[in-house]
C-alpha cells in the first residue's frame, strides 16, 4: 500500500511484495516465515490465483518488527503469544537509551514504503542527536540504502520511493554542508561523477567530509561531461580531481573513461572511488584508486 499525503488528502495505492521480497528485507528464510505460518499464526498473507503468498505494506511493517526481536534473541514462539501493539511496543523500547541500528533501519524502511517524509525525517533526526551527523549517515543511511537498493531490484519498491528518500538524506548533507566554515584557501579539488551517472549521495557527502576537514573543493555534481569539467579543472590552484561513479551508464568501459580523464587532465592527480572502480584493470601514472572506507578516509586526512 502507498500512502501520499498532499495537504488533507491521502491517497492510496496497495503495494504487493513475494515472500522472497520479506526474505530479503527481514533475513528471515522463506522456508522459515512458511513454518511461522502455519505454527503460529502470527500472520496471514494473501495468496494470487497461482497460490503464492503477497504481502502488503502493513504485512511488510508487522515482520520487521517480528524480524528484529526475533534476531534480537526472543524465541518466535514467545513472539507469538504477543498482540501487534506489544510487539511495537517492544521494538520502540529497545531504541530507549542506546543504539540499535537495525531498529532504525526498519523505521526508515517503513517510512520509506509509505512515503511519510515526516517520521522519514524524525527517524534521521533522532539518530543524528545522538550519533552525530556523519556516524548517521554511514552506520544508518548507507545500509537502509543498501537494503531499499536490493528491495527496488525485484521492482517492488518503485523508483520514485528510492528518489523520495535520496531527497530527504541529499538535503540533510546540503543543510550539514551549508554549516561548515568556508575555507580561505583556493579551491584544490574539483568533484564530480560522470556523465550518465546520476547517483549523488556518495559524492556529496565526500564533499562534506572533505569540507570538514579544511579543504577547499569546488563540487560540480553528477553527470558531467570530461569537456565540461575542463574550464574548471584546468585553473590555477586546482591539484585533484575526485570521480565517484556506483554505475557505468557512461556508454564506456569504466578503464577507457578513466584513461580519457587522465589524459585529458595529465597535470592533475586522478583520484576515483565507488562500486564501478572494481572492474578497473588498467594504471595510470596520475591515477589514485580508492576501494575501501578506509581509503577514502585516508585521501581526505591527507588532501587537506
């Protein structure tokens, strides 16, 4: 089910995922929640013509809940003996007083499932207050990512709901960013991603970790064309140019594209790092890979 809220109106859709789909988002074994079913009746999914089990978005929600203490140590036969509103209950309370991730993962993929900006938003505020804002974004926004990511490739999560969410986490690093003191310095690094290559989040919180950090950057954002960058890349004072790509929709082979950019830009230090990197066989002189967390912390240490 989708639920839209503009102004007093709601308007609603029934959304239908396989017992695959809550596989996935729960790590619960299909062969598992069947068993459940039939055991203990914690929950009755709907079945097609064909026979097989569909789920709707208050389904989805329900076994999260029952995912996470189940996970959590509690035995399913001791779930079962609870209501819905007690189960909730006791998923809010293990959130009072520490850090439980997963607790949050779910929140935000529950919002995200209904469009509800504003428990989306309280979600990523309440974990910030506590963690602060880059802990937020790395141990919470980056796995719900991962998990909405792998939810959206059976294609029952649209797209619009992954445009949705990216929006709310893009303009909390915009707001974060907008916070930092600029620095005096001449811009050193330009960032970017390449043309056709629309992911943004990753790129712009390097730029906020870089900003963070003392560095000047000039930030152009995604899908830009090598020729484009060149009246920036090519000004005084500029030393890096930073490619974070997750996909290759460029129409090139991830080695030609940097290879065009390293030539291109043969007086600068290349530095690239995301998931298309992996595939990189070629070396080039001017040419830095980052493939870990660790290595993009790295760069940003030393860049400043």
């Amino acid at each position: 089910m989708l639920k839209c809220v503009i102004g007093n109106s709601v308007f609603i859709h029934m959304q239908e995922f396989t017992i695959r789909d809550i596989e996935n988002l729960t790590g619960i074994k299909a062969h598992t929640l069947r068993i459940w079913e039939q055991r203990y009746d914690l929950f009755t999914p709907k079945r097609k013509e064909s026979q097989h089990r569909i789920y709707d978005n208050e389904d989805l929600k329900y076994l999260l809940r029952i995912s996470f203490l189940y996970h959590s140590g509690m035995k399913v036969s001791k779930i079962a003996t609870f209501s819905p509103d007690q189960i909730s209950h006791l998923v809010n309370q293990a959130t009072v007083g520490q850090m439980n991730y997963q607790v949050f993962i779910n929140q935000l993929i529950e919002a995200a499932i209904d469009f509800n900006e504003k428990r989306f938003v309280e979600v990523l505020n309440q974990v910030t207050e506590k963690i602060g804002f880059e802990k937020c974004v790395v141990d919470l926004c980056y796995p719900f990512l991962v998990k909405i990511g792998l939810l959206w490739c059976t294609n029952n999560v649209i797209p619009a709901q992954e445009h949705f969410t990216s929006y709310i986490i893009q303009n909390k690093i915009i707001v974060e960013t907008e916070k930092l003191e600029i620095s005096n310095t001449l811009p050193s690094i330009v960032l970017m991603s390449p043309k056709e290559e629309f992911h943004e989040l990753p790129l712009l919180f390097i730029n906020y970790l870089l900003k963070k950090s003392g560095c000047a950057t000039i930030y152009l954002g995604p899908n830009i064309q090598i020729i484009d960058a060149a009246e920036v890349v090519n000004r005084i004072g500029i030393h890096y140019v930073y490619i974070h790509t997750l996909t290759n929709f460029t129409g090139l082979d991830i080695n030609d594209y940097l290879e065009s950019v390293c030539t291109t830009f043969s007086d600068k230090k290349i530095v690239a790092s995301g998931e298309a990197i992996q595939k990189v066989q070629r070396s080039f002189v001017n040419l830095t890979l980052l493939k870990t967390e660790e290595q993009i912390y790295d760069f940003i240490k030393k860049a400043k």
